[in-house]
C-alpha cells in the first residue's frame, strides 16, 4: 500500500500512480514520462504536490526555451529548475 489519507475529504486512500502527458507548443509536442498522479479512492479527485513533478516542468521549461529559439539561456533555465524552497 501506498496510499495516506486524502487531504481533500479526509476519508479516502490516495493512490499514486505513473502516467506520461503530451503537450504542444507552438505547433510543437513533447511527451513527458514518468509523471506522478495522486488519486483519492473516495472523492475522486486528482491533485499534484508542488514537488511531485519537478522534472516535468523541468522538460516544459527546456522544451518551450527551444521552441521560442533559446530565448531563455540554458544557464537560466537551470537556475529556474534548480532553485530550492528551504
Ligand atoms: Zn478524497
């Protein structure tokens, strides 16, 4: 089991599990992997934690600075991606 009660309607199991999205962008996609769903068994609903998916926002960020022609320079977007809340 994985699961811990849902902050939602406090009586249900969340459940986590992997599913990969698509995105598009300017006439451009991306598949991301490996992305966290949390689920509650009970209420149904799906929710994401701030730092479940940083990679994924991590790869948006990187894929929408490559379309728009690296407007963004790589060193900024590792700066974005890398910065921490303490
Ligand atoms: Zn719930």
């Amino acid at each position: 089991m994985n699961g811990y009660k849902c902050p939602l309607c406090g009586k249900g199991q969340i459940l986590e599990s992997l599913t990969s999205k698509d995105y598009e962008y300017k006439g451009n996609s991306l598949t991301i992997d490996n992305i966290l769903l949390r689920k509650c068994d009970t209420c149904g609903d799906s929710f994401e934690m701030m730092d479940d998916n940083k990679h994924m926002y991590e790869e948006l960020l990187k894929f929408k600075s490559k379309v728009n022609g690296l407007l963004i320079s790589s060193g900024t977007v590792e700066c974005l991606a890398g910065r921490k809340r303490k």
